[in-house]
DNA sequence: GAGTTCTTATAACGTCAAGGAATGGACCTG
DNA sequence: CAGGTCCATTCCTTGACGTTATAAGAACTC
C-alpha cells in the first residue's frame, strides 16, 4: 500500500477527472493513469468506471474512499508532528533546581513556557547533586546547578552565590572568631550536599569546626530556627528573600564562600527542545531551530 | 511520508539492529541504513542513537513509534479489506424477489450468506418489472422475476411457473367456457404487473373477459378471499404452498398459460459479489474469484 | 595496545520503475 | 465528418533503490 497511490486515488476521486487530478498532483496525465492502474492491480479490481463525462467510483473505489482519505490524513499529521518534534516546537522537557537557583529556574521556565507553549516542562525540586547524577544519565535534560558541574557536562555560569550569616543580629567581630564561638543550624546534608561541603571548606579554611544544634530539611526552616534564636546558621546569600525579617542576613565578603550557579546540560542529550530551552536561558548559547540537523529536508 | 520508510523504521526499533531488522525486511543492511538515513533528512532529526549494541531509540524515534505503528497496521488493514472487497469477500449485496421466485429467491440467499458471511445481503421485496428496471440502473444488484427481462440485461432461467386456477373446487368442463362464466378476484396490478398481463393475455386466448370480483393487495389475501367464497382466481402454480386448505389449486396445463422464472443481472454492473451469488444461483455460470481482475496482483 | 569482532556508514554500480512528451483511440458535439 | 474531450499507450530519460564490496568506529580479548 503506496501512500502515493492513495493520494493518486484521492484526486481523482475528487475531480472525477485524470487531468485536473494531475494537475493537483502536479503530474502529467499518463502518469497518473499509470499509478490508478497500478493501484487497480494491486487490489485487483477497478476503482473508477472511465467514460466520456471523466471517472466515476465504482463500487470499489467507493468502499475504499472514506479509509484512504483516513489513512492519508494520519499520515500527514504523524508528518507534521514529527517535524515538529524534531525542531522541538513540541515535546517534554525536565528541568532541574534547587537551593542554588531559586530565583533562576522559575524566571527562565515561565519565559521558555510563553515561547514554546506546546513543550510541556516539568520542574522537578532537588539537590544540585541529584540533578548532575540525573543529567549525566540523560534522566533530566537541564538543571539549575552550582557549578561546578563535573566531567563530560556542559554548563554555562549564570551568577554567582556566596555564604551569608544569618542571625538574629549581624556577627561582630572578625569572623573566624565568630564561628569558633558558635554552633550551627545546618541544612540536612542529602537536601543539600553541595552547600554542606561548601560550609564545611569555609569553616575550615577559617580554622573553625562549629558544632551543630540542629539539623532542618530545608532552608526556610533553617531560617526560621535562626529567628526562634535557637542559634545561627550559614546559607547562601540568595536565600535572602525567603529570610523573616527577624533574621538578620549578611553576605560574607571573602572569595572562598563564594561560588559560581549556572545551568547545565548533557552535551551527549541535547535534543531541540533542550537547546531551544538553553537559548532562552542564554540568548545565542546554542544554534536553535535545528541542532540536530540531519541534512536539508526535501518533503 | 512513505509507508515503506516507517515499516524500516519499525523494524529497526524492534530489533534495534540494522542487520536483523534488514533480514526480517528482506533487504540488505546498507539499503536498509539509507531508508532510515532518509526518514531521518526528511523529519530533521535522528530516530537512532548508533552505537555498538546497536540502534536505540531517540526521543523523537520514541514519540513517532506508537503513531507510525498504527499508521502502518491501518494501511495494511485497508489493503485487506480492499482486496477483498474486490473479491467480492466482504461487501454489499442487494437481492430482488417478488411473486415469481417465493421459493427460488430464499433458499438461495440462504446458501450464499453461507458461503459469504461477510456480505451483508439486502433482500427487497417487489415486482418483477420493478426489479428489472432498478436492476437497469444499478440500483439492484440481481433479481428473481419472470423473464424476459429485457435488452441490456442477462438472464438464467431456473424453472417454469404456469397459472394455475384458485377456486372452492377444481373447475369442471372445458376452461374457456368456465372463465367466460366467473368474474376473478384479482391482484392489484401494480403488485404484479408482469402476472396481470399475463392473465389477460391467457384469458384473451381463451376467448374469455373475466370481471373482477376484488383487488387485493398481496397474493395470500387473494387466496383467503378465494377460501371465502368470494370468487375464483388466476394465480401462479408455485403459490400452492401458501394455499388455505380449503382452496383447490388446479395448474392450467396449457403452453400459454406458462412462462420462465429466472435470475437477472446487469452486465454493466457485475461486481464480484454479484458473480459470486450467481455461483451460487447457477453454479459455475459466471468464473468466480476474480471477474473484474485487472492483472495479477503483485504487492 | 594490536588484533578481533561486533556494529553502522559509504562507494560504486546495475536495474527498474516513475514521469514526461507525443500519439492513439473512443466517444460526444456541432 | 471535423473538432474537441477524455483516457490509454508507447517510447524514452532519469533517478531512486537495492546489491556487493569496503570502510570506519567502538568495544572487547589476549
């Protein structure tokens, strides 16, 4: 079953006339007398009565009509959405974020959304960690990361973040001093692996080792732990937004607590959807339209 | 969009090997690589990954799988119903009888949704002129009437039918001189015109001009009123079997008093389900399987 | 790490069928 | 009967498709 055939069939059926049919198809008549002829053998029987007033159905032909005009217009929109599909005009994207990037995927997402509102995004909560393992496996497409983010990804750096303190009251007094004299509360390391190790570098990069009197599962509750005056916590200087105002949040001026947040992506899984993705993020990042371009599309 | 290079690409992605999915195509795997090459220019992006274990699908290889496998199960569906419409497999058939065939006409429907209980059979109920006129302009598929039909039609004489009279008690003495004494009840005739002239004629040669007693509209209430003493009848011997019991029924043994009953078709218009019922009427009249092949049918 | 063995991709070539131009033939119309 | 309108046929060119042979790349083996 030749789809070429069926759309021969289609024209004529609708023109009741080999020649204006051709015309359509762009063809010659005899070309496409030839292909209804074809047609005709391969089912074995004839499609159209042919006679002086043109081509009329036959009782065949008009058996076969409503189905070949089903089948060819299926064919067509498979076509199209492929099509579509491939230069990422539709389809499923997963993104990534996190502690890091609160204020950085939703902005990005909600403009993405408005210029290609037929992907469907998924956002999905998570730790920078998690969200490199998942883009390394191709199990997330991009995410909202601190950077570092290992071998064998792309990323591309967005801003930068730094540790603040935050307290009931700014810490006085030289800083190291500071910490020596404090216990934290601290984020649960799984909910932020990246950030606790960055801690724990600083801290001892200032010759302290705080204890902790408490551990929290997120950052707004770290906060609010501060502003019960249970006692201070370190945490990125991003977070000040989501700070109560009891809380007292002072950026920490020294290069070590500070860190790089980008996006990243999986250069062995970057199909349309993720480069049109990408270019939002960074205008002119990556080529857009066709990134995974195959040649020049002849139909 | 060539049903050819969706059936390659699902075969790949079953086999998610070239070689293998090659084989089951029976092609050779270079020309299996360019069809899929193909698709893939036409669509803009790659439908594999390629690698070492193989082909795997890509995103948009697995958006297009579930739509192009029903793509191509609906062509093949089509094919087959095609093919067997023209055989005259499955189909439509329309089937006339009237007064003449009571008999014929059931037993040999019945027959025939035997052999093709895929065709769906119409049975019409209606004289045989109408039979013959519809069957004139394609609108009837095949008729049982009294023949002749007429020119432009084939015909198949089955049987003979002769009139036969419908009274209390078989008619004594000679037949015209008792016709030339009774008034007839009668058939409308618009029911039968074939089998009103028919009378007329034979009672002409008779010398006689039988009155009319009453019309009736179908030929069992013409019986009744023949069993109720309202009058004699002329009616056709095959319709003994639906004679009361306490009617006589006495065949008129005279050639003029007989005709043909028969099955007619349009030469014009002889689909294979036509063909295929007239096996069944006739057995071996009409070459069956194929009696609109146009050529042998290769693919 | 050289060789082997899996893959898929490319090159060269022959074949066949699709399409175009010209022509034929059947049928109606004036 | 000439002219017009259809579809069918013929002949020819071109290009697409498939085959054979070979390359190229990646993952094992020893």
């Amino acid at each position: 079953m030749d789809l070429r055939l069926l759309r021969a069939f289609l024209a004529v059926a609708d023109h009741r006339h080999y020649g204006a049919a051709a015309h359509q198809l762009s063809l010659t008549q005899p070309a496409l007398t030839k292909q209804i002829q074809t047609l005709e053998r391969q089912l074995g029987g004839h499609l159209f009565t042919r006679g002086r007033h043109g081509a009329a159905l036959t009782d065949l032909g008009q058996s076969l009509l409503t189905d070949a005009r089903d089948l060819v217009v299926r064919s067509d929109l498979l076509a199209s959405r492929a099509v579509r599909f491939a230069q990422g005009t539709v389809g499923r994207l997963s993104v990534g974020f996190g502690l890091s990037s609160i204020e950085l995927a939703p902005w990005s997402v909600a403009e993405f959304r408005r210029r290609w509102p037929d992907v469907s995004v998924t956002l999905d909560d998570m730790s920078s960690r998690a969200q490199i393992e998942r883009i390394a496996a191709a199990d997330l497409d991009v995410g909202f990361v601190r950077l570092p983010a290992g071998a064998g990804l792309q990323q591309y750096t967005l801003r930068q973040d730094r540790l603040a303190v935050a307290a009931p009251s700014a810490p006085a007094g030289e800083l190291g001093a500071w910490l020596r004299e404090h216990d934290l509360v601290r984020l649960h390391r799984d909910k932020g692996p990246g950030l606790a190790g960055h801690i724990d570098r600083f801290c001892a990069a200032q010759a302290a080792t705080p204890g902790t009197v408490q551990v929290a599962h997120d950052l707004q509750t770290v906060l609010a732990l501060v502003a019960a005056g249970v006692g201070p916590a370190l945490v990125p200087a991003s977070a000040t937004r989501i700070a109560p105002s009891t809380v007292s949040v002072t950026p920490i001026d020294d290069p070590g607590a500070s860190w790089d947040v980008g996006v990243v992506w999986n250069p062995e899984h970057c199909p349309p959807v993720v480069s049109n993705f990408l270019n939002v993020v960074v205008p002119g990042s990556v080529r857009a339209g066709q990134p995974s371009a195959v040649g020049n599309v002849r139909s």
